[in-house]
C-alpha cells in the first residue's frame, strides 16, 4: 500500500490520479489531499477518500473547509508553510506533484528533501530550478517520475537501455489548436479559441501554453533536466494525432516509442505502479482504424515561444525562471482578455532581455527573479 500526497487533488492530473486510487484501493490511499481554493470538489474528496489531512492554499477558505469537514476526523491545514510541510509527513510515500506554475517549486523541494518519491506533473518545477531540484534528488535518493505524457513515453523508451546511448530525444507535440492558422488568423484569436484543444483536456493554463507552445519549450527544458542530455538533443516534432507520445533515437539508429490513444491516465498510473504494469480499462489505441501517423518540423516564426525557451536555456542560470515567470503573467493577461495571443512571446522576450542575470543562483535568488520577472512583465502589459 501507498499513501500518496496529490498536490492540486481537484486539478485534472489530481482528480485523474483519485481515479487510478479509486480502481486499486488496495494498492493506493489518499492520503493528504492540496487544493488551491476548490473548496467544493475538495470536500467532496474527503467524505470520499477520508484522508488524514487536507490542505487548501487560500486562507480565506480556511473556516468554510473546516465547518464543512467538521464531523470527520480529518486534519484541515491551510496556506503555503502548511502544504510545505504536509508533504514530509512520515506516512507519505509518493508525492504527486501536480499544482499549477511555480507554486510547486516549494513544497517539491520540501517533499525530495523528505526522501519522498515524487510522481512529477508540475514541469515548472524543472525549468525554474531543474539543477537544484536534481542536486536535490540525487543527493536524497528521491526518485522523480514522470506524469507528463511525453516525458512518460521517453521514460518508457528508456528502460533497460544506458542513457549514455541516447543519440536524441524525439518529443512530439500535437500542435494545438492553431496549427495550421496564418500569422495573421493568430492575431486575433481569444482564449475560448485557444482553450479548445484538439486532443487533450487540461486545465485552462497548460491548455494556452499548449496553444502558443510554451508547453512544448517547457518540455524540451524538462527532458533536458529528467534524462541528463542537452536541449540541443531534443527535437521538437509536430505529429497532430497525439499518438505516438515520444521517442528515443539510440546511437546504433534504433528508435522506441510509446503509442497509446491520448489519456493521461496512463502515465499517472504508470508513474505510480512502475516498475510494474496494472491492468486498465482505458481507451486502446486502434492501429488499423489510424490512417496516417504525421511529423511536420515545428514554425518557430508562428511560435516563436519554443524558441524562446531553447534560447533560455543557452543562456542558463535564472533565465529560464524569468522565462517561467514572464509567461504565467502572459498566460494569465491573454486568458482575461488583457493581451494578445501574439503579445505574449513579445513580453516574455522582452521580459528575458530586461531581467538581471545571475549565472548561478541559489533558491532565495529564484524566489526573486520570479517576483522582479513577475514586475517586469506586468509593466510590459
Ligand atoms: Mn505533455
């Protein structure tokens, strides 16, 4: 039995990871639930999967919380020093982190520091402080294992074969919802547009940055840091059908890949029960009823963001955290209708010119290169 810690219980990664704890509820137990401020979904949880502790991250929620659960014997914890801290429980075995945005950067740090096994969905993590996080790793033997389908799929690839003959990492990408519009359609396209993905359904925020692809160039980041090879090794292709989820080239030519219909719960699951498989009922992918399997190179003119973060990480140190911080401010301003789709790569780009450079920055210089970012790219709005 695992007792698992899901930051962002009421997210789409949490809600789907409740419904793998739900199929195998004698292998996994909830055991500390972390919202934001879903009050609602997350007191449905509780009286469901009766957990030691929750915790919700807005304090003004705290009361309400606490009323609603007050017949349970439930722990009810509230702001960001309490999730930081709810993860190095002794009871946890697995964090599964899946909160939105830099928010996951603490209580991730908090959680490997613990020694806890770390289900990663959270990529934010990784392209802010991906050096310190792995130091983190490697010097408390944490395992970090991937959530996020891509990188699920490279990790696939990788079992039982040596990292040091990865030639190159195939990441595909689906393309979103603007693949094949003009610069000039892109100019005027709103965020119900964007928050129609062909493919996937996410929440709203990775959902734009799936559309402008900053989440393709935080994946290239987070490859990078998960699988030990430079960026320059990680190419980028465009495949619209979402199913061949990522590939690895090997030094002798050989190529495997990961197929599978586009469910994230398989690598939710995966992630929990690896080394080992447990049988699921989700979706197969039917090969035959699959008429063609495409790849088209990424148009960084249209989606000058993936270049953004490729360019980032050749300049190292905290850039790609201001990269990280400039566009959660974007993303957030597009989806209130306070800036344009194709604004948002001008103001990280800027945001990335104007921010100090620190070549080797510690936490605390992490935590104020996201809040100078932060100003930077709010006063470029
Ligand atoms: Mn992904």
């Amino acid at each position: 039995m695992k007792n698992l810690c899901i930051l962002g219980s009421t997210g789409s990664i949490g809600t789907q990871t409740l419904d793998i704890v739900r199929a195998y509820p004698d292998r996994y137990s909830a055991y500390a639930l972390c919202a934001h401020r879903s009050i609602d979904k997350l007191i449905e949880q509780a009286r469901e999967f009766q957990p030691e502790v929750v915790c919700i991250a807005d304090e003004s929620l705290y009361e309400p919380l606490k009323n609603a659960l007050a017949d349970m014997p439930v722990k009810v914890w509230v702001g960001a020093d309490a999730i930081a801290e709810v993860v190095t429980m002794p009871s946890i075995d697995v964090v599964v982190a899946s909160m939105v945005g830099y928010a996951g950067l603490r209580p991730t740090i908090e959680a490997i520091q613990a020694g806890k096994t770390i289900a990663l969905a959270n990529k934010e993590t990784l392209v802010v402080a991906g050096e310190i996080i792995c130091d983190l790793a490697v010097k408390h033997h944490t395992p970090i294992l991937p959530v996020d389908s891509e990188h699920s799929a490279i990790f696939q690839s990788l079992v039982g074969e040596d990292r040091s003959e990865i030639e190159k990492i195939l990441l595909t990408a689906s393309g979103g919802p603007f693949r094949t519009f003009s610069l000039e359609q892109m100019r005027s396209v709103t965020a119900a547009d964007a928050l129609k993905h062909p493919n996937w359904q996410m929440g709203a925020k990775i959902t734009i940055d799936s559309a402008s692809m900053m989440n393709k160039g935080f994946e290239v980041i987070e490859a990078k840091w998960l699988f030990g090879v430079p960026v320059e090794k990680v190419q980028v292709l465009v495949h619209p059908q979402s199913i061949v989820h990522s590939a690895v080239q090997f030094t002798d030519g050989a190529i495997k890949a990961q197929l599978g219909a586009p469910d994230m719960r398989l690598p939710i699951q995966y992630a929990l029960s690896f080394p080992e498989r447990l049988k699921s009922d989700f979706p197969r992918a039917d090969l035959f009823a699959l008429k063609d399997l495409t790849f088209e190179e990424p148009d960084l003119k249209r989606f000058p963001n993936l270049g953004l973060a490729y360019e980032a990480m050749r300049r190292g140190g905290n850039i790609p955290c201001v990269l990280n911080a400039a566009n959660e401010v974007a993303n957030l301003a597009f989806r209130e209708g306070r800036c344009g789709f194709l604004q948002m790569s001008d103001i990280i780009s800027e945001t990335m010119n104007k921010a100090a450079f620190i070549a080797k920055p510690t936490y605390e210089n992490y935590v104020e290169t996201d809040k100078e970012a932060r100003k930077i790219a709010e006063s470029l709005l």
